[in-house]
C-alpha cells in the first residue's frame, strides 16, 4: 500500500493535518473572535490550510427531500472556539423541532390533535417529562478539549463517540493554560468547587508551573518517540518508543479531539448537567457554545429547555409544606419543617426569603 | 383547546389519518406490487389522501450542506410493502459511507492514511470487528408491523421507539394474515422453527380460524369502545370503555406502527439476526426490505457487511483442528474431535463434506 | 439427547412446570393472601407442586462474605399475587444501602466524610440526583403479567430480561379479566385516562365478552396447534401449526412471564414512572408490590426516594416567579404569569390554592 | 458537621486512607506476589492499615439464601497485583452458571430439556451467541489503574462505575513505570502495535525520563494545592489552587481508581477484546486477572468462552470457498481468491499452511 496522493477534502483531512503541523507557540491566526457575556475568549488557531477545508465542506450544496434547519445550516462545519485552543464544531444533523412533533403524533394519533400547536406540543412534552420524541433528532459535533475535560464528558454514556488515538498517532502540542480570571482557590465551604480567585505572584507562579511542566513532558515525549513534532526525526541511531507507551507522560492538560454524537433528548440531558453553575467552569465553556448550536437547530425545543428544565425548581414533600405554612400564614419555622439546614437555606433563597435563612 | 383546522402535510398527519378510515375488507388499492424471490408479496392498501401526503413530502426540494446519500433519497417517504398490510418507510437519515471513513480517519489519524481507499477502510473495519464508525450514521423508519413482529423487534434496545399508543388512539382494523405458502408445521428437529408446509382443508380450516377469531375479538373491541372504527357511536345511552382496558381483547396479529431509529451499527446488529434464516420468516420479511434501504443509503458498507457479517462462519478452537487435519492428510474422526454431534455436521455441512455428516 | 428425569430444584423447573399444568379455570388455590390499600387484590394460584419449589428454594442456607439485606432475604422466592393471576418474586440481589455508600465514598474519597451519616449522604445523593452511586446495587425479579402490560413495562430499556418463548412453548391457559371496579370508561378530560367507573349491566356484558373471546381464541389455539393444554393430541392425522404462528391467535391480555434484572437506579426511574397516577393501574399494581420490595431491600434508600422523587414538585422558572408574587403580596394573577391554563391550575392545585384555579 | 470517628470497616474507608499515607517511594511491603506465565509481576503496597481492613471484610459470615459460588468467596475483597502498583478486587457478584441456566429455561420453557445438562446448554448458548441469559449474572469490580488504561476501559459503556473524583481529593502520589522487558519499539508494520524491545542505555534514559517527569509533576501539583501529599500544608501564606484546575498537571501514568460494575455478557466482550493480543499489555494484564476471577465464578461459562468465544476464527465467504477448494483438490489460488493480501494470509496462518504465504 502506498501513501495517499490527492484525496478529497473531508474533514477526516482537516484532523491528520493538525498533526505536525500546529504548534502551541505559533497560535497566532485565529478564525473568529468570540464574546460572551464580556468575557473574551482565547484565541484559537487555525492554519491556512484548516481554513480552506472548512470553507470548503461549507461551499457544499446538496439537494435533499430531508426537513432542515436553516440557522444550523449557517454555521455548519464552523470552528467555534472554546477555551485556549479547543472548539466545537457541528458536522451533521437530523431532523428539527417538527421531527419531535411527528413523532409525538405517531404516538398518541389523533390525542395530540387537541394540542392546537407545535411548539405548544413540544412544551408540553418537556414540561411532563416525556422522553421518546426528543430522541428523534440527532446531531454530531467535532470537539477539541483537554484531556481532563475529556474525562468527564465521557461519562455521558449514551453517545457515540470517535477519539483521536494516541496509540496510533502522536497528539498536538497543545495544552490548556487557565486565564487569569479562571484561576481560583479551592472553595472553603465545597468540596468540589473553586473559592476566591487567586492573583497576584502566586497567579503568576501557577501558570508558569503549568506551562514549564507541559513543556517539559510535551519535549520529552519527543525524545522518547525519537520524533519532533514535525515529523523530523531526533537521533538516528534510536528507534522510537511505541506511541501507546510513550503518551503516558503527557499531563492531563493535553488537548485530545473527537466526534460525538447523540440523540436530542441526551444532549439535553448533558447541557442541563453541564451548563449548570455546579459543574467545572472549563467543561461548562463547552455546553455554553453548544446551547447556541440548540437555539439554532431546534429554536422551539431551546426554549421549553430553558423554560422547564434550566430554570426549574424541584420542591420535596416537606418543602411543599413549608411554603403552604407562608402562604396560608402559619409560617412553619426550620425546626418544624423536617428538613436539613441545607435544604431550608436552598428553597429560603430561591423564594427570595433571604432573612429567613439561618445559620 | 380547539381542533386543528390546517395543518402542514407531515407524515404525521399519515398516522393519523389511518384512524377510522381504513378497514381490513377494503384493502383493495396497492400503490406498489413488490416482487421478491419470486415471491408475490400481498398487497398493501393507502388512501389516495395518504398517498398524496407521501407525495408532498417526497416533492420538498431543500437545500443542504450535510452529505447526502443520492439513491436513498429517492425512496425516501416511500411505502414499501411487508407482508399483508404492513410496510417500511425511510422518513430521514444522517451520514454516508464516508461519515464512517472520517470518523474512523479522526480517530486514527495519520495512521488510516496507508489504507489507499475508503472501500477497502471500510472492509478494514467490518473485517475486525471494528464499531465506533459505523456508529456514526443514522437512519430512521415508519414500519407497520403486526404485535407479535414488534415484540421481537423491541428487544433490540439501542434504538428510538415512538409506538402508536392504544391508550390514546384506537386500533385500525388491519390483522396479519399469512399467505398459504407461510403456513408452517412445528418443526420436529427445532423447538423453534417451521416444518413441512400445512396444506389443504388443515390450511382453509387454520386461516378460517384466524380470519374469525380476529374479526370477532375486533368487534367486540368497538363494542367495548362503544364506538365502530369509523368513528360512529354504537350506543349513544352507554359510556365506552377506556382505551387502555379495551385493547387487551385484541389479537397479536393486530398490526401496529411505530418509528424505529438507529444507528447504523446496530442496524447491522438487527439485521445480521432478523434476516438471518432462524429468524421467524415475518420479521425476516421487514428484514429483507430493510437491506434493500442499506444498500442504497451505504452501498459501500453493505458489500462489506454481506461479505464479513452476514457469510462469514465461525469456526471454533477445536474446529480449526479438525479443519487443520483434513489439510495436512490426518483426517481426526468425529470421535477424536472433541466436538458435539451438532457442531461436527453443521462444520461438514459448511465445508461441503456431507458425506461426512454423522446421525 | 433424552428428556432429564432428575434435575435440581431450581426456578426454571418452577417454570417449565407451569406449562400444560394450569388452566384458567383450575385456579383454586392461592398460596397468600394480599391487601393493600383495603382493595382485596383477587388470587393467584399455585400448584402444590410449585409450592413445594418455592420452599425448596427458600431452604437454601448458604455462607457469604457478601452484604445481605435481611428483610429482603425473608421474601427471597416468594410470589407475591399481583391482579388475577400475575406475580412478582425477588429472585436475586447485589448489595445493599452500604453499597450505595460506599461507591459514594470511593468518588469523593475523604470529601464525603464530612456528612456524617451513611444516612444523611443517601439522602444528599438522592435531593442532588446523583446517579451512579445507586447503580452499584442489582436486582433480578420474576414477574407473570398480562401481555399488554409487558408491551409497557418493556420500553424500560436499561434493564436485561429473558422471556417465556411462546416460539419454543406453549403458553399458560391465563388471561387478565379486570375486577368490577377497576371497569373505568374513557376519560372524557385526559385522552390516555379513565373515567367514571362503568357499573350494572354494561360492566358484566364487557367481561362477558374479554372471557368469552380469551376461551374462544385460546380454544383455536390449542386446535390449530393440534394440542390441547394439557399436551393431549387433539387429531392423530393433523399436524401442529408452529407454535411461532399459532400464537398470534391469542388476545393482549394472554399473561406471559419473564425474568427482569435492572440496577437500583433505573428501578428507581421505573417506580416513578409506574406507580404513579398517569400510569395505567394495571402496571401500578406490580409497581406498588415491587415498592414494597424496595423497602425491605435498602430502607434508607426508600425513604429518600419517597421524599426526593415520588413527593417532588417541579416548579418552571415562571411558576417560581408566581409563587414570589405571593409570598411578598404582589399577587400576580393568572394573565400576567405567563403561564398556560393547565400549568397554573396544577400549580394552585399543588400549592392548595384552589380558589384559584380558573375555567 | 463533624468528622466522623468511629465509623465501620467497609471498603469506602479503605479507599480514603490510600490518600495522603501511600507515597510511590514507600512500596516496600506488598501482600501477594503473583506470578503469571513465568512473568514476575511487580509489588503492589498496601499498609498495616488496608490489609487490617481487607481481613475484616473477609471475616464476614452472612448466611443467605441466594446462591453462592464457592470458588469465588474465597477470594473476595483480595487485592490481586496488577502492573506495579495496581489491583483488581473483586468487591461483590450476583448468580453463578446456574442463573443462566435458570434464565434460559425461563425463555425456552420446555424447550430446553432436551439439552440435557447445564454445562451442555451453556455451551449451546455461547456457540450461538444467545446473549440475554448472559445478562443475568453480576460482577463489581474495585480497581487500581493509570488514567491512560482508565481511558481505554471506560469506553465500554454497559457498565456502572464510579471513579475516584480529583475534583473532590488530592490523587495519590502512585505513578505507572513499565518494567523494562515492556519498553517496546513502535511497531513499523502496524500503526498501533509494539515491535522490538527497547533495551540498553536507551531503555534507562526512557524509565529516567519517565520517573522525573512524574515526580516533578506531582511536586507542582502539591505546590500548587499548596498541600504536601501527607497533609502538611507548605505556605501559610497562600490559598491552595482548586483541586479541579491542579490536578490537569499530572501526567497520564498517574494512578486512578474506580468501582466498576457489569453484567456477564459485557464482562464477557471486555475480556474477549481486552485479553486480545492486539489489546496494548497494560489493559491486557488487568484483563488477564480478571479472566482467572471469571473462572472461579462461572467456571462452566469460563469453558465455552474459551473455546467458542477466544478460540474462534471467523472465515468469510470467499475465505469458506478458498478452503473448500483445498479440501477437494482444486486448490484456489492467492490470485483466483478474491481475499486480499492481508486477509489471505491470516487465513493461511491459521491453517498451518505458512508456506503458501504470500508477500
């Protein structure tokens, strides 16, 4: 077999070529400045070759007897950047927000008649929890993130998934480097999340820390290959390491890619996870471009999501009591309710009862 | 709440239309005659109203950046004919035989760039048994299908189900019926497969039966309901049964429908044991159909997998040996093979040694 | 190969011997009474043979180094009757509410330490939704039910099953007929619910028919199969249709019965969707004695899944705002809430407001 | 809240005292060697403190009337050695053969009695990859593991796991360094595979590298948590970075671990693809110690994998042919075949028949 000479261009194209040839010190052209919120993204960077693949997957115009999504069309096969040096890309779709609707006829026939609309259809169905019409739409992203981010993502088990694999071949020299703003101290008062930001030298210290031990581990990667990575060999006299072997050194920070690929009703599932406030900042970066690519697909289904999933309050059993003693003015105190302090402070604050919390 | 006045053509509104409208005995206009194996399928009856829903759905014309797949598109929305009264649409799909190529190319890398074709990665893949790629095409279909075929179907679990609801909606009044040809003895070497065929008096006498017995537990079922499936209220003093109760008194060979959507992983899973020969001959019957929409949505995989999957034998540690004897002039008898009597004749029977075959 | 004379007395012999041993009409002694909720649930029988198994399997005493759960240990094998002839037993189990802990303590590791009660950190797992800790416990039942609420119960898709093979065998002469009361007429307000109860005249006309058109099509079952129940040949000069064809013959409330094994947490998400009041009260009855069960197997676990999950209350970002509105005496009214009608009705209605709830 | 004192020994407790106590330096007292193949697998260290509480789980005595398998409760809650500092426990199981001989009978009915011996239908099951009665039994596993293998194991995804969560608690200072017989080349035939030991002044300058750069990590982790790996904090000064953004610093050699739950059929398509000499050695030697607890458990099960699972070759249709045509004389060439070069050489390897090999 011989090395392929002129191939199309397909996006599998777009991934090999990153190899090689991008380097974590020359990012310096980036596709598309991206705020959000007034926070200003990282740039990421993209080589004049990606650029010209990606331009032309968008050129194509195919015609198909499929229902669309004109706004998702817009931005298909776009780099949308993330963090430092990842993105996220859509490659493909299936359906829209009418796919949900018919699916949901089928099921319940001429019952879903008396809803007068669709998109009061798809609100009820969110609203009621019914899971099956959501999973009639499909989608598949491409991702860059860092290995770290990687990790927790997979744990969403209901996707399909294609990663770029180490064993086969040697991964970027690219890595994360938290902003300074991001760079926070470990909460005191939560195991698992981040406290004040930390600034100053000991800001300064970190990033230098993360930067010199990537570095460090990235170069001796090379060496252990036997292979810079440009593809320029080190020492002639040595064979290199085998790649699954020689990964093993590199730090978590590392950026990995890869193609993912769920139903609807799962990536809701994952955004209402993964945009929440408890979840990591850095994994949350992701889920936030991602809900601007589900405000465009499925424009109605977005804002059901928002309404009754993203914005919901689950109240128990004694909560219920407790907001039944205020509104009918016995006004039940945290020792009666039953319930622990946590739980009175939580529902306190979401009633806007701040003087009511207790310590 | 009011009724819908004007709604888009979605094949939606197909579903719902079946309601009422169309009753076993008048099953007297085919759109399609559907040859196979010289078998002459029965017929399938549409309305002329859902005959031109499936037109207005097939006469869209949008335009798209995704890949598409040209052949399947042309049946796209089509009814294909399944035994009496059932049938398979494709209603939408995502992906080609290159979405495997670059998923598979993402995860190898520059590694999968010695494969010098896309046919021969994909052969590559189906060959060893690789799956992840392939799990990155989906396809989605209306199927109308008897009870007794849809409970075999569902055990396959990775798929998305939306199934017409008995509790909401009543039954049309279509029953599977088989066709002379199909009216099997049990089996007296298989506890679960068909023998000589029943012919005769014994085979007008076992479709008199079923014909009978469905038409009976039918009307009861609208007497039950209080309501013929026309619609029409058969005592206007009395209240009808709920739904959810009145179905039970139906027959399996009641037909269903529902949409069925997967990967295209998994429907080679589905596909490999339904269209398999101990499949029960009705749901092979779907089965057969469904390669045909393989065929033309990836005919590059479909080659693949009727060489690696559907022909392919395995042959056990033990097995190989006595392969291995017959090779090299030793010759292992049945009694030194270590082998099960069953498992020696189906190796002779698959070598073409049945001379060898043992009783 | 030959028919086995002696095996050991494991479950499957308890089932093989159902076959051709019980008839609808030979029901006459039931093995426990049952009540709940002061509905006489009606009886369930078992042959003396079966009751001989049970016991057999209850006499096991067998030494682990496993976790037990001492109140489900007492149940272990036992048929607790749900509706007319179905049951639900607990055939096996992995872990216990330690195990839950446990799996908890090893994610966050010295973190969890801080809740000080294996109780207290069930209960957060549970009010957060955390999942995965509550997947580390198993179950396996063996449930008889009719066919129609097998269809239901199926859908769950993440748990694993095998059922009685009506292809292989020839199904029990058992068929569900509803209890007087439980004969509701459609709902007139919700199109998958029941009504008023149907009562007089028209209540024994609808039962008349169920039995008459179970006996009738299992009669011409037996006749195409050529076999009576009892295994009796009923023509010497006929053959037997296939038992895969013959089948479909019988009515949706046929009982079939399965083994059913799922992780605590997708039994948890089946209880909670099955023993609630949209679910079909058929379904409900095994959901309510499987709750039972979960009682005695992991008590701490039941009640933070009776206070988190089944008491929950969800409240949608507008409904908060409402609930706001009241509680600081600006009294939003229905208009300006934003909220649709039946929204805002369920919201009163749940608040215990219901004077205002509108038309 | 306060911090617990007196608390019972479960293995949660054995988890959380791994932290801070076990440095990579202090690996001096292990419990078990292990020898496998004459390869001497490397010590594995726990303290005074986890074999203490390792016996304590054993010392459990519960009498229950589920069953048991012998074999398997005698090496329950052992830690089996696995690389150099890893292990395998198993922690819990549910079933044993018999389960699946139970769920199968439960299926076929009196079908299956014509088997006539469970180690006879089980082998039947398995060569016809009948999956559902498979699915009856349970395993958990507690395992220690570097990230990278962790990687490769969790994209099975019909498993429950809950991993040790470094957002949460400070990782363990335990690090992956393959001895040197392990140190291999890349492959140049294949793009994932390894080829020639490493050996020399080459291997030592890799293992050199390696351990540095693990170490120096680690030490910027603690720096930057401002935490020692004992405890201790280092700069009174300064607020420790949040564990979450820290621990991107490790390298992927670090150790993780999990408690990792599946059921048979699954443990069944883990091991045959992790036990696979294309599987890399790491994932492979816990694959290993896995199939010698799967012999203990279900040892009959163990048999038929073997032979009909790990032994197996799958011949395609064209390679059924080129076989064919040497056992009755015609002889079909590499040319006449069909096959491609790579696919017909596998197949003449297998049959013993090098020497028609072609290059």
């Amino acid at each position: 077999m011989v090395e392929v000479v002129g191939t199309a261009p397909t996006s599998a194209m777009f991934i090999t070529k990153f190899v090689y040839r991008h380097s974590w010190k020359s990012n310096i052209y980036n596709i598309k400045l991206y705020f959000k919120d007034s926070i200003y993204l990282l740039e990421m960077a993209l080589s004049e070759q990606q650029k010209k693949e990606i331009l032309e997957q968008q050129a194509q115009k195919n015609i198909t007897r499929r229902v669309i999504s004109p706004e998702l069309e817009k931005i298909l096969y776009e780099a949308q950047p993330v963090l430092d040096h990842g993105f996220v890309r859509v490659i493909d779709y299936m359906g829209d927000d009418s796919s949900i609707v018919q699916a949901a006829r089928v099921s319940y026939g001429k019952g879903t008649k008396k809803v007068s609309t669709d998109s009061g259809l798809i609100k009820y169905l969110m609203r009621h929890r019914h899971s099956t019409p959501f999973e009639m739409c499909e989608i598949k992203y491409h991702v860059k993130l860092p290995i770290f981010v990687a990790r927790q993502w997979i744990r969403h088990r209901t996707a399909n998934v294609n990663e770029y694999s180490a064993r086969y071949s040697i991964l970027d020299k690219e890595f994360y480097l938290p902003s300074k703003e991001n760079l926070a101290a470990q909460s005191t008062s939560n195991r698992q999340g981040r406290g004040e930001t930390i600034n100053g030298k000991q800001a300064d210290n970190i990033l230098e820390l993360l930067k010199k031990d990537a570095e460090q581990t990235y170069a001796d990667y090379e060496l252990m290959l036997n292979e810079k990575y440009d593809g320029t060999k080190i020492n002639e006299n040595n064979k290199g390491l085998a790649r699954e072997l020689a990964r093993m050194n590199l730090t978590l920070n590392t950026y990995t890619q890869w193609y993912w690929k769920t139903d609807l009703l799962n990536l809701l599932n994952f955004l209402s996870l993964r945009a929440d406030s408890h979840a990591q900042y850095e994994i949350r970066a992701y889920a936030d471009v991602m809900i601007e690519s589900l405000k465009k697909w499925v424009p109605i289904t977005y804002e059901a999501f928002m309404d009754y999933r993203i914005g919901v309050l689950e109240i128990s059993a004694k909560g219920l009591k407790v907001i039944g003693s205020f509104l009918n003015g016995t006004n039940i105190s945290y020792k009666d309710s039953g319930l622990g302090k946590r739980e009175w402070n939580e529902l306190m604050t979401k009633l806007k009862l701040n003087n009511k919390t207790i310590k």
